[in-house]
C-alpha cells in the first residue's frame, strides 16, 4: 500500500543548508513528506539557487513588496496553498510571523533553532552557550507559536562544548546535527 506524501513548503532567508538536508532525506521513497516549494523572503539567498538545482521550486517573497506584515504573511500562505502544501518548516527563515499566520498553520508549522530551547532563544545562541560557560550546547526542532522560539519539542540534539571552542567552531557542530534531526522531526510529526 502506498500512502500519500505531504506537500512541503521550506522557508529560508540564507544558505539553505537545512533546506538541502530536508530536500535529501525526501528523496526517499518511503520518506512521508514532498519538499514542493522553496520560499526566500531574501532575493539573494543562496539556498533559492540550491532549490532549483535540486529540481525543487523556489521563489521570492519580499518583505518589502508589502505594506505590512499581515500582507506579507497573507503572501506566504497564498504561495504554500497554491502549491498544495499541508505543512512549512522554517530553516533559517530570519522573519517573525504574526500572530494569524502562526494559527493557521497549528501543528503544521515547524522550526530548528540553533540551542537546546528553552535555552537562548533569540540570536547569537552559540556566542551566548559559551560566555555562559556552558558544558553542552545544542539544536531544537519545534513546533511554532506565537511567542519567539515557543512551542512543543519535538526533536533536540547535545553536542559537548569545547575548550577551544569558538562561536564558529560550536556553531558548525551544532549545525551537523540541526542537518540530522530536521529530518526525524518533519517525519516524526508526520507519523503521529
Ligand atoms: C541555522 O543554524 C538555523 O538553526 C538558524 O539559522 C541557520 C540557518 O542555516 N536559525 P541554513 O540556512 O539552514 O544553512
């Protein structure tokens, strides 16, 4: 028996690195979810490029076409719909949502913050896990809502914080493992 695979949409504003993992690990078959549709609220990110090469759509939606937020966010469900998408996963996507975006994708909207939330939400998190002397240091898959980096848990990985770590260097092994778990998570909410 085969069951239907969800349509995807992947939201980025950068490289896309997280894009590309979900994009792999939806290459196979028994993989229950469709990455469809690529959407970069920056013109320049590189990950539109990978998308594409990857043989996935990708588009532009730009902030500043739109008045205001609701309209933005009005535009990125358009696009997600129009594509058949049932469910986002934001990967580095670098915009907050509003409030009515967030509720109309509960339970079908996703994101990977690089910390072990409830730990250092917000920006620069590897900076902040090593001037806090911490011991371990991580990324979260969650389910979004309204407040920033809230939401059930749905996937984290530790990594070990080292010495002669910098903000850089924790960063890339924290980022090895948002590239495994990004994966297990989309699936994970798909199974349940
Ligand atoms: C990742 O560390 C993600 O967790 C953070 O921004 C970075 C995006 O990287 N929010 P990429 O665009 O997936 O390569």
């Amino acid at each position: 028996m085969t069951t239907a695979r969800i349509r995807t949409a992947v939201f980025i504003s950068g490289g896309g690195s997280n894009m590309a993992a979900l994009i792999e690990a939806a290459r196979a078959p028994e993989y229950p979810a469709e990455i469809v549709l690529v959407v970069s609220d920056e013109p320049g990110a590189g990950g539109l490029e990978k998308a594409r090469t990857a043989g996935v759509e990708a588009c532009v939606i730009d902030r500043r076409a739109y008045p205001d937020r609701a309209a933005f966010d009005a535009a990125l469900t358009q696009a997600a719909e129009d594509a058949g998408c049932e469910i986002i996963c934001l990967a580095g996507f670098m915009r907050l949502l509003t409030p009515g975006f967030v509720e109309h994708w509960q339970d079908r909207l996703l994101n990977i913050h690089p910390s072990l939330l409830p730990k250092f939400k917000g920006l620069n998190t590897h900076a902040r896990a090593l001037a806090a002397g911490e011991a371990e240091h991580g990324c979260t898959v969650h389910l979004v809502r309204a407040e920033m980096d809230t939401g059930p848990i749905i996937e984290q990985a530790k990594v070990p914080v080292l010495a002669d770590d910098t903000p850089e260097t924790l960063a890339a092994r924290v980022l090895a493992e948002e590239h495994r778990i990004y994966p297990l998570a989309l699936a994970r909410v798909l199974f349940r």
